[in-house]
C-alpha cells in the first residue's frame, strides 16, 4: 500500500494543506486548513469499483490493466506547525 502525506504550511498569507508540491487553497487559520486537509485524507481512504483502465504511455504504447477499486492509499495529516502554535 503506498502512503500520501498532506502537510499543513503557511501560504499566500493564509495556511493551506500540501502533497509534494502542489498547494490546496489558502485558508485564513490553520484549524481549517487541517480540517481540509483531514476532510481530503479521509476522501483518499474510500474505495470505488473495480475498474478495467486503459492508457498510453510517452513512446506511444498502450497499456490495460485491471484497477481494483479497493487499493486505497494510506494518507496521514501531518500538522509540524501544531506545537509550535501551542507554545
């Protein structure tokens, strides 16, 4: 099972939640940026169908494979300015 992080980080004057390098929204306290963030992760954890899925890669090949609709990724919040606004 592979694993995404979501990492709340202060942005365009507000806070947002991160995933490698792409930004949500900006949100004016860090509570609901996390509580984004956390709505999000949750989001990643359901299932669907299984899915037979087709596509092309860069040399132009096809490729099908079978999609199962239960392989979720783990995803985690993780909040590293939390202590640091309790202190």
């Amino acid at each position: 099972m592979s694993k995404i992080v979501y990492t709340i980080v202060p942005h365009d004057g507000g806070w947002a939640y991160k995933l490698t390098d792409v930004f949500s929204e900006s949100f004016p306290t860090r509570d609901i940026a996390l509580a984004a963030a956390k709505a999000a992760a949750a989001e990643q954890q359901v299932g669907g169908d299984d899915e037979e899925i087709s596509f092309q890669d860069q040399t132009g090949a096809w490729h099908f494979e079978h999609a199962d609709g239960g392989d979720r990724p783990e995803a985690v919040v993780e909040d590293r300015y939390l202590n640091a606004a309790q202190q």
